[in-house]
C-alpha cells in the first residue's frame, strides 16, 4: 500500500483529488464534527503534540511547520505555546475551504501563525530548513506514505524533529471490537448528520482499519531516513504519536 485508498480512486492524482473534494464538503462543520465524535479526547491528543515541540517552540528562531493543518487548530495551539518575540508557526493544506476556516480562527484569536497552500507531498520549502515538523490526523490522508515520510525529513534540519499524531487500531481485542463497533457503525450516522456527508465518515475508519500499525509506521520512518523513530500510544491505542529525528 503506498497510501490511502479510498472507493474508487485509481492511483495518487486521483486519490487526492478525492481527500481534497472531500474536506472541502465537510470544512464548515469538521470541527464541531471532530470534538462532538471524539468527545472533546482530540483537545488532549493536540497538547501532547505541543509537549513533544516544547524545545523548538521555546527557541524564538526556530522554524515550525504544521503540514496537513485542517481548520488550525494545532497550528493554534503551537502558536500559543511560542515566546511573544518568536517567528510565526506555519501552517499548511491543500484544502482551501479549510485554509479558510484556519485562517478565520487565526484572525480572531490574533495568533502568530502563517499560512499557504500546499500538497505535504512536494512542500514549496527549501531543504533542511524547518527545526520542527507537524501533522495531527492528517498524514493517514496522503496519497503516498513513504514520499510523505521522506519530503518530512528533507525539510527538517539536522537533528529536526516530525511529529505525527494519527488514529491507530488498539491492541486490546475487546476495547478493539467496541472502537470498531462505534467508529464503523455509529461514526458515520452522527458525522454525516453534522456534516451532511456521510461518506467522508464512512471513509474514516476504513481509512484507519488500512492504516500501518504504530511499528510499522516507525519502521517506514528510518526508512525514510529518521535515525530516531520512536511512538507512543495515547487513549488505549486510539491514536498514536511518532516522534522521528
């Protein structure tokens, strides 16, 4: 599998044409979406990632990118975390309607963030650039993991940082079983409803079911060229946090 595989996209244009197509129709709810299905949980997923980029964030200089940044929220809650004199965190996505929807938010909340259009699989950035690396949720979206893996480390400096939030399937069989149950029977009904498309939340879990595992994924990350790879399981497997450098 070189990526996502959503119904009935054949190869990697048209499978981001897809996932583009599809945020856009469910930008102007996803975040009443995301904290209603994930019961407000998604809030204490972000702040790990934050804790995980303190040391760059505490660096005025430093150079942070949120890829893959939806609505902004994560690019929000970096920016919080950043000294009042420090650059700006960046934020990118291919998806227009949710650019808007971040940079709305961005603007009422007179946060120092930045953002621009771009596809996480050819970042307009210059090589070795970046001190720290981003994407909540995000990554599990593109259309080639291992190309994703490696436009990461080639913006990253030397001993930079990518962190990578992402759901994950829970080791344990019976929370398994229940997580499956609610993500495949009972997540699509309330999200379409929110959203009004039910197949963006009916892509969701079997985009996750067809996810890499937490070592897998830090296998592809060496392979990439992280020398450190190493993950973490937050909310009984739900969702995993890699750190590479």
């Amino acid at each position: 599998m070189k990526g996502t595989t959503p119904l009935g996209a054949a190869g990697e244009k048209e499978t981001a044409l897809w996932v583009r197509q599809m945020f856009s129709r469910v930008a102007h709810r996803y975040d009443l979406a995301n904290h209603l299905l994930s019961f407000n949980i998604d809030r204490g997923w972000r702040s790990r990632v934050v804790r995980r980029a303190a040391a760059a964030l505490g660096r005025p200089d430093a150079r942070v990118l949120d890829i893959c940044c939806g609505t902004g929220d994560l690019t929000l809650a970096l920016a919080a975390n950043r000294p009042a004199n420090a650059a700006p965190i960046l934020g990118s996505d291919f998806c227009h309607p949710m650019l808007t929807a971040a940079g709305a938010k961005i603007a009422r909340g007179h946060a120092r963030a930045a953002l621009f259009e771009a596809d996480a699989l050819n970042l307009p950035i210059a090589s070795g650039s970046l001190d720290a690396l981003t994407v909540a949720f995000g990554f599990r979206n593109l259309a080639n993991y291992d190309a994703g893996l490696r436009e990461m480390r080639r913006v990253l400096r030397p001993g930079g940082m990518a962190i990578i939030l992402e759901f994950s399937q829970p080791p344990n069989r019976a929370f398994a079983a229940l997580y499956s149950f609610y993500s495949r029977r009972i997540l699509p009904w309330i999200g379409g409803a929110i959203s009004g498309s039910r197949e963006a939340y009916a892509y969701l879990p079997e985009s996750v079911r067809k996810f890499p595992g937490p070592e897998e994924l830090a296998n592809r990350m060496r392979a990439a060229g992280f020398a450190n790879a190493s993950f973490e399981r937050l909310t009984g497997g739900i969702v995993a946090l890699h750190v590479g450098s």
